[in-house]
C-alpha cells in the first residue's frame, strides 16, 4: 500500500500554492492527487485573472496585498500586469459605501487607490457612458495575473523541491480513525496518510462528507463572453466594474482588439454545469448596450466563450484550516477570488499544518467553525 505524509485532494492553482509553500518549509513527501489527465481542467483553467485589493474586509484586502506583493517579487513570470480597476456606480449610496472603502483600503496599506469622479472615469475609459455615473474608485496596483501561469510556477518549484502528483486519480473518501485520518481511497487505491488537505474547489463538499464534515461549499457556473472588436480597443483598459449590476469587462491579454465581459446572472442556480449557454450572450451584449458601445459592436469568438465554477461559501469568504477530525484541512470556498489570494492561501495553510496556526496574517475568522457559531464576514465588492 502507498502512503505520503501529506495528501492534497486537487491540483488547481490553491492545492499547487500549499504543495508550494509545504515543500519551502521543508516536507518534501507531498502527494497531489488530481482526477484529471492534466491540471487546469478545474476552476482555474477558467478565471479571468483579475487581482485586486479593492475589498470591504480587511482580511480580503490583506490576503491581496500580501498576494500582490508575492507575484511582484516571485521568480516566475506570472504576468502580474497593474493595469488597474476601476468600480463605478450610478447611486449615491453606493458611491458613499465605494468612499468608505477606499478609505479603509488605505488604512490598511494599499497605496494607489482612488476616488475618481465622473470625468475622470470618461478619461479612464474612453468611450464609456457615464451620463448617470455618479463616481467611483480606481486602483492602479490592482489588475491582471495568468492563472495558469501561477499555478504551473508554483507546480513547477513545488516538484523541483520533491513533491509528486499523480494525474487520474480521483479521491472517493477519506477513511478516519479514532477521529483522525488514517487514508483516503482512490480509483487507483488506497493510500495512508495522515493529513490531508481537501483543495477540490467547487467539488470540495461531496469530500468532506465522507469525512462526516459539512463544509458549506456550493458551486454556482459563471459565464464568459470572449469577443473581438473591427477596430484597435482603447488603450490601457483596466478592469471595468459596475458595482450595482456587477457587469464588468476586461481586455484580453496580448490582443489589441480582444475583450472579455460578464455579469452574475441571478437566473443562475447552485449546480455543477459547466457547459456555456448560447442564451447568456444576448443577456450579457444587452447589458454592454446602454453602458459600453463600443463592446456592443464586437464580435463574439464562440470558442472562446466559457463556463466555470465559482465556488461559494453563504458569506463569499473563504475556509481555511482545520477541523475537528485530527489531521483534516481545507482551503476552499473563495467564491470567486482563489487565483489572486493563492499565494496568501498556501503560506496559511502550510503554517497552520506546520506550526498550528498562521502568524504571518491573522486568518482566525476564516476557520470553518463561523458558520455555526454565527460569526459570518460581510463583503459587498463580491462580484
Ligand atoms: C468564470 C470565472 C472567472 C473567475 N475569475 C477570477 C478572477 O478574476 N480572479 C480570481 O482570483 N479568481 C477567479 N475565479 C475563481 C477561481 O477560478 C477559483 O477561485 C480558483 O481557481 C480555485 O482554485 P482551486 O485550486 O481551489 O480549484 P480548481 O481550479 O477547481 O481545482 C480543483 C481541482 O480538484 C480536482 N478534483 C476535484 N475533485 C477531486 C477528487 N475527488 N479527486 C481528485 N481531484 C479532484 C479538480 O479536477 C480540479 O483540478 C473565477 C472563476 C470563474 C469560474
């Protein structure tokens, strides 16, 4: 029979980042086990990459400034490009909770981040209307990364370092014992283990079941419309945010004429499909009608239109860490943020596995326990 000292249940870009960070501090038997051919096919295969520190919670604003910092510095191309965001809002109230938070956002430390008036968004986006934008905020440290590219850099030094993956093995459950792991059961077998770390995005709940834990995990498809413009985009777009309806789009990257958009559609129930639905391009061209003209004449590119999951928790925050079955833990649930809080996200886990607990950034307030004991965060930037 096979064993690892340390099992992680997935190979996207959050299960890459902790066998990352494990094997920096030293544990070199670390196993990824991933029920795909290849990496990617998750999750992370389908982000849009975008990184931000424009959040409501200080931990959300952390864990990106930390992350930001991490692939600024990294010693791989993970193509961190500021090109910026920028939210807007055509509501006062709105507008007051967008001030709010800048201002809390500099509390914090973030550094390039502003209010910006109706004009000036004119002057950021050429050619959007802004007849009923009351204002905004705009943040130049926050823009794009390559979600394949981190997960296949931290994939890389992570095996460099000793790690292993095994492709085409899917976990069915994990078997306890006397209230800690003993092993988990695969296709392939099985395989002892005492700790386990569940990095399964969307599909993470169906795990923890067998493990008798209920983590609150619940995966939601989000759509992308890729599409192409007959004339060159304007320059230097960022990421454009509508705060109220959530729609927002983004150049794609290396092509001048090349747009990504999307909005939450509220039709949307909880389910694993993620198959794109033709239906969503009218819903989502019609929303860039009124706002964006110039997204309105593009042409959409069909293959490169996409569905994936998010993975959502009831508050929009990720669980990280442990539980009451010994050597179990989790770093799932980011509803919609895993690419760019990575990096914060494997240090965490390989700290709290290690040492107990995190002392780089206080995570308490993600442990899995809030959602009974009544302690959910609130963050209103969840698009
Ligand atoms: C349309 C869209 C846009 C997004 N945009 C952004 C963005 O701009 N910025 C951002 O930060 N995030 C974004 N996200 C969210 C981001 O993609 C996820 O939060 C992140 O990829 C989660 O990574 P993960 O490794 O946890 O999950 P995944 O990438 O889904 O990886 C989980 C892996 O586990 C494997 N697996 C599952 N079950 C088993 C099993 N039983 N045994 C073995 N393997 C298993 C899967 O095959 C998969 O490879 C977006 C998501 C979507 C869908």
């Amino acid at each position: 029979m096979k064993n690892a000292e340390i099992i992680i249940i997935g190979g996207g870009v959050v299960g890459a980042s902790i066998a990352y960070h494990l094997t920096e501090k030293d544990v070199k038997d670390v196993l990824i086990l991933e029920r795909e051919t290849r990496q990617g096919e998750g999750s992370t295969g389908k982000a849009t990459g975008g990184i931000r520190t424009q959040f409501e919670t200080e931990i959300n604003i952390k864990m990106s400034l930390y992350s930001i910092d991490f692939f600024k510095n990294w010693g791989f191309d993970c193509g961190y490009e500021p090109r910026g965001y920028l939210f807007f809002t055509t509501d006062e109230k709105q507008f007051d909770y967008l001030k709010r938070n800048v201002e809390r956002q500099k509390s914090f430390g973030v550094k390039d981040i502003e209010i910006v008036d109706a004009k000036t968004i004119s002057e950021i986006v050429e050619g959007l209307n802004c007849e009923d934008i009351v204002g905004g905020s705009f943040g130049g440290r926050d823009g794009f990364i390559n979600p394949l590219s981190v997960m296949e850099g931290f994939t890389k030094k992570a095996l460099e370092n000793g790690a292993r993956v095994e492709f085409e093995t899917q976990v069915f459950s994990i078997k306890t014992k006397g209230g800690k792991v003993k092993s988990v059961e695969t296709n392939r077998g099985k395989i002892e283990c005492e700790t386990v770390v569940i990095c399964a995005g969307a599909w993470a709940r169906e795990i923890a079941k067998t493990a008798g834990v209920n983590l609150p995990v619940e995966p939601l498809k989000r759509q992308i419309v890729w599409a192409k413009s007959a004339a060159d985009l304007p320059e230097n777009l960022p990421m454009v945010i509508d705060l109220g309806s959530g729609f927002h789009f983004r150049p794609a990257k290396d092509f001048k004429r090349e747009i990504l958009f999307a909005y939450p559609d509220k039709d949307e129930k909880p389910s694993f499909d993620t198959n794109f639905d033709e239906s969503f391009i009218a819903k989502v061209y019609e929303k860039a009608k009124h706002r964006v003209p110039f997204l309105y004449e593009t042409e959409v590119v069909r293959e490169k239109c996409r569905a994936g999951l998010y993975e959502n928790t009831p508050d929009h925050h990720a669980i990280l860490g442990g539980c009451n079955v010994g050597g179990l833990y989790f770093a799932n649930g980011f509803s919609g943020h895993g690419v760019m809080h990575s990096p914060a996200t494997g240090r965490t886990l390989a700290e709290i596995i290690l040492d107990g607990k995190a002392s780089f950034l206080d995570v308490s307030m993600l442990d899995l326990a809030r959602f009974k004991e009544n302690r959910l965060l609130h963050e209103t930037a969840f698009i």
